[in-house]
C-alpha cells in the first residue's frame, strides 16, 4: 500500500478488473461534486487547494506516478524517481495541490476514481503528477488557467511572467574580497522554470551591484558535482587571502527535508556542510555566507552551523515549510514582482537600503556587502505575502552569539582606544567622528580585520591575534546596530588610563 493511501467510503475498486479504453469524462459535475463533499471534507477539511481532472480515464496501459515516492528513500540520489500505481480499472484521475503557489516537495492528493461505480482511492502525496513519462500541470498556463480546475479555494493568481533580466556572470567588482556563486537548481519536468531564473538571475544582479564576482551555475550544468568543482577551481586558481576572502552561495531549488534537489539531483545538508569545510583545499575563504531559496530552509543550519567557516545562512522557509513562488494574493504589497516571494522581497528590501546609503559612501570600504544582506533579510518580510498570509517563517543563522559579540566589541573598542592613545590620535577621532561614531567603529573594524601586523598597545594586556578575530566576528555580525556601545568604550577612560 503507498504511504497515506487510504480506500473510498463508497465501495472498494476491483483493481483486477479489466480496464476499459481511456475515454472522455461523461459527467465532470458527478466529479466534482464526490471531490467537494466527500474527498476534500475527508482529507482537506480547511485550507486552499486547486484540484485538476484530467480530460480522460486512465488505465491498465498507463504509468502514473508522483515525481518522488514519499517520503523519498535515503538510497536516491536522483529525481524524477517514478513509483507507479497498479491501475487495473478504467479510472478518472483527480490531482488536488493542497498548498498553491507553494514550491515542492508539499502536500498533494492523488484521487483515482472508478468510471463506473464511482468508488475512489487517495493517496497522500508530495510531489506533482508524471503520466506517461510527461508531468502534468506543471507550466503556468496549464496550472494557472482557471478553466482547467476541477474545483478550487484559493486567493493566489498567476504569478508575474518574466525569468528577469540575464545575468553576467564574474563580472569584475569592486572589492576583490567577494566572490558569489548562484545555483539555478530547475530541472526539465520541474515545475517552475520562470519563477527560479527570475530568482537567479535577480540575485545575480544585485550581487554584481554589491560590488562581489558573481559566477553562476545555469540549468543543465547545476549539481552537487558542479557546486564542488567550482569552488576547487576558485580556490585553486586563485589562492584566497584567508584573512578576508567572503563566498557567498545562493541556491534556488526545490526541496525536501533536509535535501536540496539541483537539476534533479540529491544534496543533503550534510553533504553541503561538508563542501562548505572545503577538505583538501589549501586555501579556503575565512566566512561563507549562505542563501537558501528552498523549502524546509531552517532544516540545513543545523549542519551548517557546524563549520567554523560559517558565518551567517538565510533562509526562505522554516523547518516543515515549503519555500514559496511568486504569491500575488489581493494583500501582496508588491504585486508586480517575479520569481520566488523570499527572494524577490529581499531583493526589493536591499535596493531601498542601497538607495538609502544607510551608513554613507565608505560603508563600501567594508562590511557594506554583509550588512547589506543582512539588512535586507530584516526587511523582506514586509514585502512577502508568504510571510503576510501566516505561510512562512523565513529562518537564519548567525555563528557570533548575543553575549560572545558585545564582548568582542568591548575587546575591539578597547582595542582601538588604546592604538589611537599610543598613535596620539584619540582626540582628534573622537571629535571627527562624535557626529558620526559608526564611521570610526567601521574604519577600525576595516583595519583590525585586514591587517597581519596590528601594533600592539603596551601595558594593554590585549592580544593582536584575538583582536584581529574579535574584529572579524563583529564585522559578520549586525554590527551597525551597536555603535553606541563601541562609542561608550572608545571614549571612556579605564581606571588605570
């Protein structure tokens, strides 16, 4: 029996017998009317759903399968993994999407309904429907045009068509110090291949914008395999500054727990913290910054989390949520955007912060790129009907914990008070930048983190190699949101000064 399978009230098919030639439906309403008030009432009591017919029987001659089984064995590495239904009967089929608009895997209803009694077996389900080889209802004009719904509850309508504008890739920045890589992980058969270009190619730009390298990894070329080899090939070619180098990773894809699928192939959480400890590599960037346009996003930081090099991971989804498409429900605040909801509100959210300049021009000397995103992140769910509708909880990691950063911004300040006492430079700072004192706590975040050879305060009991890693976590860190506190001890005397 197929996982969530459960037999129709009405009568129990009789699977061996002979299946009649595939026909049209002779009395759709007599369908929908089984599927509205018995089938849904039974396994979809509340919520949205879109529920589709397709125009003919189905038979003993036809495969009809999930994309994925469900739950997908841990032995596959490889999607579509097809595991048909014994159909033995002449069947009208009934595919119900009980989340639209959302992005896989998510839960669906598999309806087969016999063409003469009328009795009817479910199968709970995750994925989208493969018959014959083909997906069904998976481009938006089959699955958005309300002519060919069975039946439907649902306030979303067809997203916004347009894939963006192409994107570049490494095209010189400004700062050296960035490099991006973007993953497209669609698949032919998958549904959604506007909605992730859209999302890949607006990520590509707005990084490029930032000032980083961006790279990307298009259709038919993404995978596990390519994610490695790029980052081998960077990091070979050009051998990293392990002081500074930044990698940040995108990846749009569909998901399950605990695995993105990439061009129809496997990478498990694991096996991504993995690659992010770059084994065998003699250079390796010193923060990684992830970005996750998946669903079940929160069920990734905790192996990631496990890699030093970690810094920070953002997510669109939480830890049982599928990630979502463009969702233009009548509440959406934007409702011309494109591509995924998480994405396209933060892309929104970091042009009105670019715009803003929040910390003037030399916030581009260093940390504009992570305090950017970061920022972003904050103010995209103001932006994200998924978020706005109660559909999603975007999740994020941060490696510097609440207590650990105020204390190496104390250490940095003291750090910085005591260079420019014995540099003779403390008043003259102090008054330059008292309008301003997130400009001082920049600059000596910038010259604490990049420098090798840090003059060392005397009598200071400070060391330059903590100071140097105490700048580096609060420069990955919301720093800009303490600037007082930096201020504070930069202009406070100890007692033995």
């Amino acid at each position: 029996m197929r996982n969530g399978m459960v037999l129709g009230v009405i009568a129990l098919l009789v699977w061996g017998a002979v299946g009649a030639a595939s026909s049209p439906i002779a009395d759709v309403d007599a369908v929908r009317r089984l599927v509205e008030t018995e089938i849904l009432p039974t396994y979809h009591a509340d919520g949205d759903y879109i529920a589709f017919l397709l125009s003919r029987s189905v038979g003993p001659n036809d495969v009809l399968s999930p994309y994925a089984p469900t739950p997908i064995p841990d032995d596959v590495d490889r999607l579509p993994h097809l595991t048909p239904y014994g159909i033995a009967s002449s069947c009208w089929f009934v595919w119900v999407d009980l989340v639209p608009g959302a992005r896989y895997a998510h839960e669906t209803l598999f309806v087969l309904i016999d063409t003469e009694t009328l009795a009817y077996i479910v199968s709970r389900e995750m994925w989208w429907p493969v018959l014959n080889g083909r997906s069904l209802w998976t481009t938006p004009d089959t699955y958005w045009d309300s002519q060919t719904w069975l039946t439907a509850s649902t306030a979303s309508s067809a997203p916004t068509s347009t894939s963006g504008i192409p994107c570049e890739e490494e095209r010189p920045g400004s700062d050296y110090f960035d490099w991006a890589l973007v993953v497209n992980g669609w698949a032919p058969g998958e549904p959604g291949e506007e909605g992730f270009a859209a999302d890949v190619n607006g990520m590509c730009g707005a990084l490029s914008d930032l000032g980083m390298r961006v790279s990307i990894l298009p259709v038919g070329e993404a995978g596990p395999e390519a994610i490695e080899s790029f980052m081998e090939r960077l990091f070979t070619e050009r051998p990293l500054y392990s002081c500074c180098d930044r990698l940040y990773i995108y990846i749009a894809s569909h998901a399950s727990p605990g695995s993105l699928w990439i061009g129809g192939q496997r990478l498990s959480s694991s096996e991504l913290a993995r690659m992010m400890a770059f084994p065998g590599q003699t250079y390796v960037p010193s923060r990684v910054y992830v970005l996750l346009e998946t669903g079940y996003g929160a069920s990734f930081i905790t192996d990631l989390s496990g890699q030093g090099n970690v810094f920070r991971v953002w997510t669109a989804s939480g830890l049982d949520e599928p990630s979502w498409s463009d969702v233009d429900t009548p509440d959406d605040p934007n409702p011309e955007d494109a591509g995924g909801e998480w994405t396209s509100s933060f892309l929104e959210a970091l042009a009105a912060i670019l715009s803003e300049d929040p910390l003037g021009g030399q916030a581009a000397e260093f940390g504009r790129e992570y305090m950017s995103l970061n920022m972003a992140y904050g103010r995209s769910s103001a932006a994200n009907a998924s978020v706005l509708e109660g559909q999603s909880t975007p999740s994020a990691y941060r490696r510097v914990g609440a207590e650990s950063l105020l204390e190496s911004i104390r250490y940095v300040a003291r750090w910085a008070r005591l260079y420019h006492i014995q540099a003779g430079t403390l008043n003259e700072v102090i008054a330059k930048h008292a309008v301003s004192p997130c400009m001082a706590f920049l600059w000596f975040l910038h010259f604490t983190a990049r420098h090798d050879a840090l003059p060392v305060p005397p009598s200071s009991g400070l060391n330059a190699r903590e100071a140097k890693q105490h700048a580096k976590d609060v420069a990955n860190s919301d720093w800009w949101l303490y600037c007082d506190l930096f201020w504070e001890v930069l202009t406070t005397p100890d007692d033995e000064q």
